[in-house]
C-alpha cells in the first residue's frame, strides 16, 4: 500500500507512449513519410518534436527499443538551444532509456528536461523515481524537494517524498509531509492511511486527532486502513468497514474469473501457498513446517513467492519444502494469476491477507477454484473471491462468525500453526541483556504500533502500583521512544525504568525471552507469534481478551495451556492482575509453573496433531470437476 504510486514503466504523466503537451494540437512543418525509421540528417533537423513521436508511435517498435533511442538523441543532437519542446524529447528519452535498463543515462536524460523546464514535474516525478531505483535515496528526496511545484501537481511530489521516507524509516520527516499534503487536499484516503499508522509507529497518542482542518476524527477512522483498524478498535463490524474500503480502492473486479467453477480431477489436491513473506518474518517462522509435513501421497505443494530474497536459512528451508517453487514476483497480478491457473491449483492459501505486501489482485482473478485466507492477516478481508478465512472457534466464536467476511472455517482446535523445530540461541543473562538482576520485569516485544496510550496508560499504573519493577519494550524507533519516556514522565514514572532492547537475531530473541517475569500483551490487537513464542520459553503472559479475532490471539493460546489466570476482560482487571504478580513472588512463581515446554509441545506445538486436522479440512472443501 503506498501514497504515491510509481509511474508504470513506459507510462508518463498523459498516459501515453510519449509526453505531448495538451496545447499542442496541430502537426507543424513537413510530414515525414511512414516506416522511415533512419531518416536523413536533414529531415530530422526540420522537423518537429510532434512529427518525431509520430515516426515513433508508427515505426518504431517498442517504446525501449533501438530505433526509439536513437531517434530521440539524433533529434536532440539536431536542436539549437532553446528549440521548442527540446525539454520534452529529453524527457521521453529518459523513459526509453529507463525502460531499456540504462538507469544511469535515464537519470542524465531527465536532469536536461528539468534544466530546460524546471518547473516540468513530471521529469521530477521520474528522476526522484529513477535515482531511488538505483539506491539514490538523498537525491531522490531532494529532487522533489527542490523541484519547482505548479499548484495542480505539488501534492504528487510531496506524496512521492511521504512515501519513501516512510519506507527509509524517516518516520517524523515522512509525518509532515503527509500533514503537510493533507492541508492542501484532505480527501486523499492513502494518505490517511499511511498517515495513521505512521503516527502509531512513532507512539503519537493520539493517533486519530482533528488538527487538520476539514479532517475531523470520523472522517480519518473511515480511511484508517486494515492494519491501523486492529489496533485502533475491537469491533468487528468497524475492521470489515476498514477492510471494504481499502479493497474497493485498491482492487478491480476482472472481466472473468479463470477457473472452472467446479474444480479438476487430480490425482492428489494441488495446494498453493502465495506469500510475500517467505523470508525473516513471523509467518514462516510459525509455518515451515507445515509445509514440509504435508501427506506427499494426497497433497502437491506449490510455492508462489512475491518476497524479496533475504539470503535467511529460513527461507531457504521454505523454499525447500515446497514441491514447485515459483516467484511471481516480477509478474502483473494478472500474468501471476495465469500461472496459477495453468498450475490447475485445487486450493490457494493466501498468507498475507491485508498486510504489506499483500497483492489481492491476484486472487480476484480466481486462479482457483477454492481460495482461503490464513495467518498473515487476523481480521475480516471481504473480498468476494476468498472462499474461506482460517481460523478456530475461539478466535471466531459461532456467535460472531456473520460479522466476518469471507466465511470463517475452523482448520483445527487452535488455529495458529507452529513449528517444533525452531532454533533457539544460548541462553543469557540479565546483565547481557542491560537488564536488573534484582527488579520484576515486565516486557513487552509487539511492534510499537500496536500500542495504544490507553495501554500504555496502564503500564505505567502498573508501574507506579509495583515500586520494584521496570518495563522492557523493543527500541524500534526514535521517536516512540522519545514520546513513551516523555509519557512515562508526565505519569510521574522515572523514565530509566523503561528499557528498550535492540533488534536481535531469531534464534537470540527466543533465547532472551526467559529473562522477563511477565510479558504485557497489547488490545485490542494482541501478540500472536510473539505470545506463542514467550509461552513455549516459559514467560507467562497477561492479556486482554476481547471480541475481535485479533483480541483473542493470546487469550486462545493461554487457554490452550490452562493459563486462565493470564486471561482479564478489562483494562482494570489487567492492571490489579499484573500488581498482584508483581508484587507476590508466590503468585507469580505459581503462575509460571504452567508456563513449561511440555505442556507447549503437546497443547500449542503439536504440529503432527494440527497438520492431520488442517488436511481434513482441506479435504472437505476441494472441489472435484
């Protein structure tokens, strides 16, 4: 999901092959003759910017062939300074160049348009693009800072500066500009979007707030976005709304779905998997095995990979266990969408639902006859092609399962899949960690934007209320640590007892988890891998259990374990619960003794018990032609 869209290679700001401004109308000068592709040097000194696109649009070929090239330069090289439209022949042959992979002349070619034009924005628009293609980062984000704006187009520079300064981490920089292109225009729901959940990033409490004008709260919780509306809100109804209103802007129904509605007949059930997260990330850690369990005798496991190539064991391991193994991600949603539906796919499992990366498109085209949604994204994702949405009915209690969409389907008694054979580091200490030998402490590893200040709020009662205690939390940026210390202050906590930890490796952030007497889980959007993980290391974990599938994670998995002292239902039943641990050393020592890997491994870990229900399950719901 992004503010600001790159151009489309081969597209510019008109939509056509080639930029043509739209005052000029009429074909100037001499018409050259069709299919002349070299024409003589003379010929291309009188003639017009207009006739050498027509040359090109009628002869040429392709927009980044040879022939278009060479056209462009030996126009140029025709031209005396100051030639009409010289600013726009170096601006298409920027395109071209771009197109034919030569990023470096690209660049070059659209420096001149903007020397002659500086206030051509769209030769902005494609350098900043071109310079952040080739790792250009700074000159990117200059370009379209110091580009010269006309008013009409000064918000898609300013989007373009929004959105890879988010993607740098640039969070406080990327903050403003998107305030800042709100003020113009506050009717731009991406830019509500990233905006939102930048701020929950940064710990800006509180997030949805009414200081731009003709913006009002109720309007920016309507473009809030899938993820931000999970953390934002317990209700059901509220994250579908979130959900809609994303899919409607960001999908297109096709012209036609490509399966055949009633399936094929093969001997064992084609399963695909898609995923842009087969790399470093949550889900395959929680997943792997799975994959490399399936019945090979019933099931044929494809692999659709949109993810970017980390060199981790753990993707390597996914990759591996995969009987067919294919990126797509270098191909249109519709290009992916027929490979898959040339693979005769029985049951596509999307693992991204609503989250980055995700490319529903894909799915809409129907590459298979049963479409599911599982794991990536735990909350509604009505798109009218999913068939199913994975889950358990305690995640999904029947009584809520018509708020959902698509149907909910229960895969197995806990819906969350794990792997038996993750790595875990040596085991550390306390003063390894910068932690006190001495003091209880709390923690909490969930990303910083599933925080909200109301939890936050009652960390720091929690705090106040247990003297001999700190709280450990994940340094992920600069400014949600600055503006959790200056709220720990203003609650009258001393800020030295917040401890941020540095990201660490897989196998180390498992190994350290023991080290903490009690992890804090966040609402209404709870920990899922990370609670699962604390659990199987022996961390006892306190949460709040609520009616979304994304509030009852945690509360489902200490179930599972018998921890149900672990489970409170509101803000102030978890702040008198986690005191009482706190401040009893019986108590907590009793309530740690359910946390042990035995009762992880048979009640959470048993991946042979949920792989032979999740199979079942897909048994049932295959469709034979």
């Amino acid at each position: 999901m992004t503010i600001a869209e790159p151009l489309a290679e081969g597209a510019t700001l008109s939509g056509t092959v080639a930029w043509l401004p739209d005052f000029l109308v009429e074909r100037a000068g001499e018409v050259i003759r069709e299919n002349d592709t070299s024409p003589s040097r003379d010929v291309l000194a009188r003639a017009s910017f207009t006739e050498i696109v027509s040359i090109i649009e009628q002869s040429a070929g392709s927009m980044d062939g040879p022939a278009t090239i060479r056209l462009y330069q030996d126009w140029i090289s025709h031209q005396k300074p100051g030639a009409a439209f010289l600013f726009a022949a170096w601006f298409n042959l920027g395109v071209a160049l771009r197109l034919a992979g030569d990023k470096a002349n690209a660049i070059l070619a659209f420096q001149n348009a903007l020397a002659l034009r500086p206030d051509f924005h769209a030769a902005a628009t494609n350098l900043g693009l071109t310079m952040e293609s080739v790792g250009q980062t700074a000159a990117a984000l200059r370009t379209w800072e110091m580009a010269l704006q006309p008013d009409e187009v000064r918000i898609g520079l300013i989007n373009h500066r929004a959105r890879l300064l988010e993607q740098t981490g640039g969070l406080d920089e990327a903050e403003r500009e998107m305030r800042r292109s709100l003020l113009i225009d506050p009717n731009q729901p991406d830019v509500i979007q990233h905006w939102v959940h930048v701020r929950q990033k940064m710990c800006e409490w509180p997030v949805l707030t009414d200081v731009i004008p003709g913006l009002p709260v109720s309007s920016l919780a309507r473009h809030i976005g899938p993820l931000s509306a999970l953390s934002l809100t317990d209700d059901v109804r509220a994250q579908r709304a979130a959900a809609a209103d994303w899919i409607q802007r960001k999908t297109y129904q096709p012209p036609r779905r490509l399966c055949p509605p009633n399936g094929y007949r093969h001997d064992r059930i084609r399963l695909g998997y898609l995923s842009s997260d087969y790399c470093r990330h949550a889900m395959s850690y929680l997943i792997a095995e799975l994959f490399e369990r399936h019945d090979r005798e019933q099931f044929e496991v494809y692999g659709y990979c949109m993810s970017p190539d980390d060199g981790s064991d753990i993707r390597t391991r996914v990759i591996r266990s995969f009987d067919h193994f294919k990126s797509v991600k270098h191909l249109t949603d519709e290009q992916a969408a027929r490979l898959i539906r040339d693979d005769e796919i029985d049951i596509l499992v999307d693992l991204n639902g609503l989250t980055s990366g995700a490319r529903l498109q894909i799915l809409r085209w129907k590459p298979a006859p049963v479409q599911a949604t599982y794991l990536g994204f735990i909350g509604p994702v009505p798109l009218p092609e999913l068939d199913y949405m994975f889950c358990d009915d305690y995640v999904v209690p029947p009584a809520l399962a018509a708020c959902y969409a698509p149907a909910p389907l229960h895969i197995a008694p806990n819906y969350q899949v794990n792997d038996s054979k993750r790595a875990i580091g040596r085991a550390t200490t306390r003063a390894e960690a910068g932690l006190p030998r001495d003091r209880f402490v709390f923690c909490c590893f969930s990303n910083h934007y599933k925080l909200t200040g109301e939890i936050f709020t009652a960390w720091m009662t929690i705090l106040r209320r247990s003297a001999n205690s700190v709280i450990w939390l994940v340094g992920d940026n600069e400014w949600a640590r600055r503006n959790m210390l200056d709220r720990a202050r203003k609650h009258g906590i001393d800020p030295e007892r917040l401890i941020f930890a540095s990201r660490v490796g897989a196998d180390d952030y498992m190994a350290r988890l023991p080290l903490a007497d009690l992890f804090l889980d966040t609402f209404p959007y709870n920990a899922g891998t990370i609670a699962s993980d604390a659990i199987r290391m022996g961390l006892p974990l306190l949460t709040i259990s609520g009616q979304s599938f994304a509030s009852r994670m945690a509360s489902r998995l200490l179930t599972a374990v018998g921890a149900h002292q672990g489970i409170t239902t509101t803000v102030q039943d978890y702040v008198e619960t986690a005191v009482s641990l706190a401040t009893s050393a019986s108590a907590i020592e009793t309530y740690r003794a359910v946390f042990n890997a035995d009762t992880w491994r048979k009640r959470i870990g048993d991946i042979a018990g949920f792989t032979e229900s999740y199979e079942n399950t897909l048994r049932a719901i295959v469709r034979r032609g």
